[in-house]
C-alpha cells in the first residue's frame, strides 16, 4: 500500500511529463505565451493534479472520475505536442521524448483505473 500520491509511479511519470513540458516550452515564441505554451503547461499539469485528487477519493466511482479526467487532459496534451512539432516549436528529439513519456504515462494510467481499489491502493 503506498502512503502518498508521491509513492504512485503513475503520479512520478506524469510529473516528469509536467517538468519536460515546463522545460521544452520555454523556447516557444513569446507570441504563444498565453496560447500553446499556456494550454500544453495546463493540460500536463491537469494530468498530475487529477491523479491526485482521484488518488484521495474515498468512493470508487469518485475516484475514476478524476482518473478519467488525467486520461482526458493527456490525449489533449499528446495533440498540443504534436502541434508544436508541426508548427516547429518542437525539435523532432523534444517531440519523440514527449510522445514517448506521454505513452508511458497513459499506459499506466490506463492500468491504474482498471485495477484501482480506494481500499487497495498499489503503486500503478
């Protein structure tokens, strides 16, 4: 049983998304500040947070809502990526870390919502 939502592997991996989409959109143009860059930095965000709200739900149902919420925001992010690499925003390096921790994290996610118990909280 973990003790925090820091203990989550999937909360590590979705954090480590938020740090790189941090970290890559800094390059972005400065005319994008309250657009792209906003949304992709909101979205990785919202994926981390729900997984914590949903992490400390007591009710089942209550609980998947907010790991469906993290599911939503990450296929809004994985578009954002690929629109930054197809506006140039994105090295062709940045875009494939970004996929590929993106695909990390929706994996896990996936596998978490379906095995999670709030009465069993494992480390997914």
């Amino acid at each position: 049983m973990t003790k925090t939502f820091k203990d989550l592997i999937v909360w590590q991996k979705a954090h480590q998304l938020v740090l790189k989409v941090y970290e890559y959109t800094k390059d972005f143009p400065s005319e994008e500040k309250y657009g792209l860059t906003d949304d992709m930095r909101r979205a990785a965000r919202s994926v981390s947070t729900n997984i914590v709200e949903g992490y400390k739900r007591k009710g089942y149902k209550d609980a998947l809502n907010f790991f469906n919420r993290s599911d939503a925001s990450l296929k809004e992010l994985e578009y954002q990526i690929l629109l930054s690499y197809d506006l140039n925003y994105l090295s062709l390096n940045k875009y494939k870390e970004l996929e590929k921790i993106a695909d990390e994290v929706g994996k896990i996610l996936f596998s978490w919502q379906k095995n999670y118990s709030p009465d069993n909280k494992t480390k997914h």
